[in-house]
C-alpha cells in the first residue's frame, strides 16, 4: 500500500465566480480537501452542486461540489473540527460596513497555524487581519481571472485563471515561513495543471500595478457606470480622468518606494481587450445594489500619498463620489437614514 | 378716448415651468403681449391652455394662454411680423449639443433693435449670442423661482419669483442703452405686482454667485442624483466635494476681480430648506434622460480659472465625470457611437 501524502485542509471564504474556480482548481488538482463557505448560493449548490462553463477545466460541468459546503464560517475550536491549513478569502473586502474580513474569519483561524490568503483587490487589506492574527501567515493573492456567478450556483469562467501569491509580512512569522506557505499554495493550485499560480517575490509592486487598473478605471467605471471600451472610444474619459488617476497613483508608489513601469499608464490604459465592452467589479457591484470595495481601491492609496507627501486631487474627488455612493447602498441597506442628528453640522 | 402706451412686444422661448410663469408675469402685468414658443407641450396648450398652481399668482388657474402660441421660433423677416422688442430665453443652454442658444433664436432676432433676455444658468452664455447679434442689447436674467411643468400644460409654482435682470457689454451697444433696456424690462415685468424683479447693477457678481452654488450642488447632485438635505445629512459630501468646489469657484471670481463674501460657501451650503430634499436643476434632466448645461456650469468657470492661473482640481474632475456622463445621453440620442474610428487614440 502505497502512502497518501496528506491533503491540505483548505477553507474557502466566498463562492462567488473566483471563488468557486478556486476551489475547483485547488480540488481536481487532488493535493487539497476544499470546504467552501456559501452564502446565497448554499440551498441551490447543497442540492444540485455548481454548474461551470470554464475556459481551462471545460465546458458543462454539472453538479460538482467540493468536498465540504457549509453556510457560514465553521468554528474550529467549538466545533472540535481539524484545523485549516489555508484559509482563502475571495469575498469583496468591504472596509467600511461590519463585518469586516478579519470579523468574517476569525472562528476559523487557528493561531499559529492556518495560512490566510486574501485573493482581493486594494491596498493594506492585510492590516487588519495581521493586527488580530499576528502569528498566522498572511498571503497577498492578486487574481486575474474572468469569472462570473451568472446565477445561483452557475459559474462563467470565460478568462484565464492567474493568480500571484506572496508573502505579507507578519511580525511573529519568519519571512522564511511566509514564502515558505505561499509557494506551497501556488503548489496545491497549479496541481490541477490548468491554471498559472506564481510565487509573487514582490508583493508592494503587484499590488500598486494592480491599483494602477482599479483606481482609474474600476472607480470610474463605478460612477459612470460606463464599460472601458465606451471610456477609450470616448477618449476624453480616459484623458481627464483615467490616466491623471493612474499617474496620480505611479506617483504615490514612486514615493512609497515602488517604481513602475515608465509606460505603465499607458499599457493599463489598453489593458482590457478593445470590444469585450467590459465593466469593472465595483461597477457591477454598485449596478447590482452591493457595497463597493472603494475604501481599499481609492482610499487608501489616497491615505498614503496624503502621508508620503504627495498630490492626488484626481484620486480625492472620485474618493469623495464613491462615498456618496455608499452612503446611498447604505441608506437603501438600512444603515444610515437621511435625518437630521444632533449635532448636525449643515443643518 | 385715452390713448393706449404700446405693450412690449416679447418672444418667449422655453416654455416649462420658469418660461410660462415669466409670461404669466408679462401677460397679466398688462405692459407686454408674448408670444410663446411652444414644444412638446405645443398640442395640450393649444387645446386647454396652461393649468396653473401658483404661490404668487394663486392656485388653478385654468386654460390660461399668453397672447400667441407657436409652435417654432417665428421668422420675423420671412413671415413680416412685427420684430420682437423683447426675446427672453428660458430654455436650458447645453452648449456642447446642437442647436445652440444663438442658432435658436436667430430667425426671431431682428438685428438693432430685440433685447436678448437669457434667463438661464451658467458663465460666459453671452458670448456666442453677443458675436452673432452685436448690435442686440443682451441682458443676464438669474432667476430665483421654484417652477416645475409636472405634466405638459401644468405648472406648479411653488417658490419664489424674483429676477436680477442686468447689462452683458455688446459691442455696438452703449452702455446707456442696455441699462435702459434692462430696466424697461424690470418695469414690464413687475407690472403685475406679484414678482420681484430687480436690476442687477453687477451681473458678473451675481453670475459668479450663483456658480457657487451650481458649480458645486447642482453638478454633484448630477452625479449622484442626490438631494441636497442628504448631501448635507451625509456631511462628507460637503466637505470632501461641495465645499472644495465651492471654494475654487471662489478664488476664481476673485482672480476675475469678483469679491464674493468671505462666507459666501457656508452661507451657500445652508441655502436650501432643510427638508426638502431638493435635487438641483441638472440632476432632475438627468434623471429625465435630457443633456446637462454642465459646459456653462462648470466647463467655462474651470476654463476661466485656467486662463487666469487658479488651480481647480475638484472642478477638473467633476468636470471630465459631466461630459462622460453627457457622452452617454449623446449615445442614447444617437449622437454619438460606441465605436472604433479611424484614428481612434486607444484602441
């Protein structure tokens, strides 16, 4: 008999399209057991399992599952079950409406053990979690990939599936233990063989590259609710809003010690294929009445220039629109109402 | 037998909510006779006349109709009617959609003699209408009256009535003549008793104060299509945009040689009742699906401001998110294509 070696103990926060080829990929590449945290989808997907159309692993791909599916983050030391050895979150990073990402996991944290992965877009979205979890591995996960949950359990996996994974730097985790969790990742994720999972060597600089492309275009898309073809055809979009945004953000990297790309804007700006006519996740967040992860995307990178000493105007006023924004999903949501208070200071 | 004065001979155009209450105030002050120009309302008037609720002049007023009702700009020259002493604009301005305000009134226009009245928001409205009809007096109409068409043929006149009517400088016209004109039309108008129409002595200044406002709620509000109490109930609003727009405004008036008062932004911020809830001229078009006259009220302030070396960062910005948002009612109209063209910048 020959010996198995162990499976990793994967949980997975966040079903929706990148989340669930994430647990297809990390599943069928057989090196680890998948426990996928549903929410929406959970009645559907428990009875019929997902149905997937994916470019890498194929089309019609009816009733699969992963090994586990639970409807809300398990408890691990109440419910006695074995600890996790990676805990993926997929989920939007939504920084300023309760619960936050480090709220949402932290039952299912082992300290000093269980390796989180933030596959989500922004900056210092590790912050928190490493404050409450200082002894856990913390990965940066940037993701490209073209998936969508088109309903209920129904994923369209229709662009690519790369991922990078890096080390975050945790202050009771050796640096060598860092690298050492995120290379076993890309390890357990590339099993399947059909997908391009990276060790990212340097975080800081695919984070701001990837902000280059949300800060601009993710944003303005928001407030336009506008694809990025209609933006480039249009052209004044892209001049008086886009690449200022972008360069706004070069600008700030440069200062924060992370030199992009000269031409870095300009390659961004052409980025998303000329007629896939394409909108932006915050886009399609906002037109499906969802929060928008703007605090991570804008405001942040816009904290750190303000600290770094350097000018973002552009960035200020689409950071001060997205507010806007979220006050209304909030209001619609509940969570704040259009009254007067005490202490009003425009009334 | 007492002699008759002649009544004034006035050409309305732009028959909504502001335009009818302006030629109720005419008509029954008894010194004009107006003729009114008529669109989409054209068949409903012409049949029922107006139905009128209004707080100066009383509530259901029925079947009411100015002296003459057409339905385009009379061409004055051609048909051999009598010229117009008065041409008073209340159609919106959207300078970046044909036709413009000039081209409008153009056949109506007789030259040396009609007094151009533009009752309609924004900087630099005179110009192109100065070029065309350098020897017209053009006077500045900025109006104060809540008066909102709620069906075709309906007005309902719930605030206020009260004008500044002032001199824009014309090339061939002596200043004298204009202010006599401006006056003469203060005179016509108050002739009903019910309105309060001044003279405007300073027509930069309270071009330029009014900007404060519409620069900063009217166009924020278009973005958002938000109502100024939640602006002011949310307070980030105001301070992360209202405010920074307002203040740019500000400084460049002041770089214009236009003192505005120093607290001229917090008194400008509470202007609005606070619980109304109202939504600014451009966010109701908007909401309609009509342009915006966002180049008038933003895009010529900005662009003074850039001749005259004031930095206007918040303005720039809103500005570059107005026009992509008037691309996309072009679009709807079909002014406009969402696609590649030769030479098209990036693709």
């Amino acid at each position: 008999m020959i010996s198995q070696p162990t499976k990793a103990n994967v949980l997975l926060v966040g079903s929706g399209g990148v989340g669930t080829m994430a647990a297809y990929a990390l599943e069928t590449g057989g090196k680890a057991e998948v426990t996928a945290v549903l929410r929406s989808n959970y009645d559907v997907v428990t009875k019929q399992g997902f149905s997937i159309d994916s470019i890498k692993h194929g089309n019609g791909i009816e009733g699969w599952k992963p090994t586990r599916l639970c409807n809300k983050v398990p408890n691990v030391a109440e419910e006695g079950i074995k600890p996790f050895d990676f805990i993926v979150v997929t989920t939007k990073n939504v920084a300023d409406v309760k619960p936050t990402v480090d709220e949402v996991i932290e039952p299912a944290v082992t300290p000093g053990h269980s390796v989180i992965v933030l596959v989500q877009n922004g900056l210092n979205i590790e912050k928190p979690v490493i404050a409450k979890f200082p002894s856990n591995a913390v990965l940066s996960g940037v993701s490209l990939i073209g998936a969508t949950e088109t309903a209920h359990g129904k994923i369209r996996h229709d662009d690519s599936d790369a991922v990078k994974v890096g080390p975050y730097t945790s202050p009771k985790v050796s640096q060598e233990d860092s690298e050492k969790a995120a290379k076993e990742f890309v390890d357990i994720y590339n099993a399947c063989g059909k997908v391009d999972a990276q060790f990212d060597s340097n975080v800081p600089f695919t984070r701001w590259r990837k902000l280059i492309y949300n800060s601009s275009f993710n944003s303005v898309a928001t407030i336009l609710r506008m694809d990025t073809t209609r933006m480039r055809i249009s052209e004044h979009v892209i001049d008086t809003l886009i690449r200022p945004a972008m360069l706004e953000i070069k600008a700030t990297a440069k200062a924060a010690g992370i030199e992009l790309p000269e031409d870095i804007a300009e390659v961004m700006i052409r980025i998303d294929p000329k007629d896939t006519f394409f909108k932006p996740s915050m886009c399609q967040d906002i037109e499906k009445g969802n929060y928008i992860e703007f605090e991570n995307i804008v405001g942040e990178p816009m904290r750190e220039a303000e600290k770094l000493g350097v000018a973002t105007p552009v960035l200020r006023t689409i950071y001060g629109i997205l507010k806007g924004l979220q006050w209304q999903t909030m209001e619609a949501k509940g969570l704040v109402v259009p009254k007067w208070h005490e202490g009003s200071l425009y009334g």
